[in-house]
DNA sequence: CGAATTTGACCCGCGC
DNA sequence: GCGCGGGTCAAATTCG
C-alpha cells in the first residue's frame, strides 16, 4: 500500500517539476520491488512501470541521506519534557536559516483523486441501519458519507521510536503485519471527539532506521496544550492535516518551496511548514509563533530536493 | 476505575 | 466464489 502513496507522490512530483527529473529523482533506486497494486492507481505513475521501492526511495532519490549533521532532535525551546527519548531527526532548524536538515525527510501528500475511491472508508460503523448477521460494525460510520476523500500527507522521517509525538493525543486502534516488511503498521485515530484523523505509522522496510508516517484527514480542533510547544512545534498541525478547504494542498505546498520568495514567512516561526502555507492556512497557527528561529525555505527546500529540480513551473 | 493498548476476528475490494 | 491484503472493530488486558 505504500506504494500506492508512493504513486500518487511521483503523480504529483511529476506535475511540479519537470517530467524526466522526476524520473530520474525515482530512478535511482528503483528496482526493488514491492508488490504492486496495479489497481486503481493509474496515473503518470504508470509510466513507472515497475515498481519502486517504497519510501525509501524517496530520501534516496531526493538526496537526502541521513548523514551527517543532523540532527536535532531536541527542543527547540525548551519544551520539551514529554517527549524527550524522541530521538528522532525530523528538520533541523538553525537559527539562520536554513533547515539543516539532514534528517532524511521526506514528505508527499496525495489527494485523492477520482481514482482512488477505492479506498475510502469501507467501513465504518453505522448506524444500525445495518444490522447485519455479525455484529455489525463496520459499516458505514454514519451516515453515508462516503467519503469524503480524504487528504493523505505521508513522509519518513529518520527515528529510532515508531510513534513521533507530533503534539495530538492519538489512540492505537489497530496494528497489523506488512507485506513484505518485519515490521508491523500501526493505525493510529486521533482522540479528540469528533476528530476523525488517522494516522499510519511503519518503519521503513528498506531503511529500518526511518519511519514513514501518513497522516489521514484534517483536525478540527486545536492541539491539546499539554504538548504545545514541544513536539507541536516541530510539526503543526496543518502540516499534517492539509485542510481540505486549503486548496490543492500537494501542489500548493511544493510550489511554494519551489517559489521561497513569494511566501512571507517573516513571522520566523520556527516551522518551515507554517509558513508554507501562509496565512490561510491555519486556525492554529499562531500557536507556533513564538519561535525565534528563521526559516530559510529555500533552505529547506534545498535540503529536500536537490537543487537541480528546483524549477518553477512554467 | 477509566483510558489506552493489544490482538484476533471481521469487513471489503480486488484479482484470479 | 475464494483467497489475499489492507483496514477496522471490539473484547480482553494493561496502564496510569
């Protein structure tokens, strides 16, 4: 199934940034094979014809190998007690500028399209309207709703604890054994009442050292403040939850990187992501303003993906 | 004792 | 129709 994200990343990569270098970002390490689902996912991805490898590919292919400097893993102000065996390098954010980054992260989001209706929520439980044989549950979550697709936000980030903290409160609903991974997948619901994100989180097959994490839905709420400021920093919630009402997320936020000088990120919050999407963005994004650092997105940019795809679009 | 996790059963779409 | 794989439920168990 990542590879299903992963197909949807290149479909996007592929619109952002000139066609052959995406296939170049992907060729490198290419080859491995996961199992494929030919299914439903058909779009430039298919001219992939074969498969991927996974995430991993991806740190590879955009260059980001963890290396050296990474790191940071601590607290950006201060903060951070709860948290703390949380090792994990996500950006690194120097004072001036620039994210040095390091951490091998990699991030893609998808939106789903027409194609992937496949997945929307099968399930979920319902009403009683249904009362079928077994119990029950699953059905449809309530009313119909089909689904709204949902916006899917992955990345990898280079950790040694599966579940990074990224400052909501989520409950553990479900774990299960990858494909062709030793390590499992564990399904994660955010526990705020009405709150449907989900997120997925699994160590890289191929890169046990990484973690890819996939965010699913938009919070509707708040962080809880008991984890402001620490981990909630690092990454905002809208970062995570591309908001449906934001328009074409995936593309909006590549483009952005691609184009540093029309963001205003002057604010200096700390979080790269935050001003990526400007102002819009976010009912909570003032929660992260009390950051001193600066962020250089280009920077960051840089450090993501090789310079040389760094084109405008025409 | 309530909240969170564990974990096997169940559901569902898909390919054969 | 069956089996597979991914995803979810929910009862039991553990945690705080």
């Amino acid at each position: 199934m990542s590879e299903h994200e992963f197909r949807d990343f290149y479909y996007h990569a592929s619109t952002m940034f000139h066609n052959d270098h995406v296939d170049d970002m992907f060729r490198v390490s290419s080859s491995a094979s996961v199992d494929h689902h030919p299914s439903s996912y058909m779009s430039l991805t298919d001219c992939l014809h074969s498969s991927v490898d996974e995430y991993g590919s991806l740190e590879k292919a955009f260059g980001l190998s963890p290396s050296s400097s990474e790191v940071f893993s601590s607290p950006i102000e201060g903060l951070n007690q709860t948290t703390n065996q949380q090792s994990s390098e996500v950006m690194a954010i120097t004072p001036n500028s620039s994210i040095s980054s390091s951490s091998s992260e990699a991030a893609y989001c998808e939106e789903d399209s027409e194609k992937n209706n496949k997945d929307k929520q099968p399930k979920g439980p319902d009403d009683g309207s249904k009362e079928s044989p077994k119990k029950g549950m699953k059905g449809a979550k309530k009313k119909d709703e089909r689904k709204q697709k949902e916006p899917r936000f992955a990345f990898v980030t280079k950790s040694e604890v599966d579940h990074l903290e990224d400052g909501y409160r989520w409950r553990k609903y479900g774990q299960k054994a990858v494909k062709n991974s030793p390590y499992p997948r564990s399904y994660y619901r955010c526990t705020t009442q009405k709150c449907t994100v989900k997120k997925r989180v699994e160590r890289s097959f191929q890169d046990p050292s990484t973690v890819i994490t996939t965010y699913e839905g938009q919070h509707n709420h708040p962080l809880p403040t008991t984890l402001r400021g620490n981990a909630a920093a690092l990454f905002p919630p809208s970062m995570f939850a591309p908001a449906t009402a934001r328009p074409s997320f995936p593309h909006e936020l590549f483009m952005q990187m691609a184009a540093p000088h029309q963001m205003n990120n002057q604010q200096g919050n700390g979080v790269a992501a935050a001003s990526m999407f400007g102002e819009n963005f976010s009912p909570y994004h003032h929660q992260y303003h009390h950051h001193h650092r600066q962020v250089s997105d280009y920077g960051l940019l840089q450090d993501m993906v090789p310079s040389r795809f760094l084109k405008h679009e025409p």
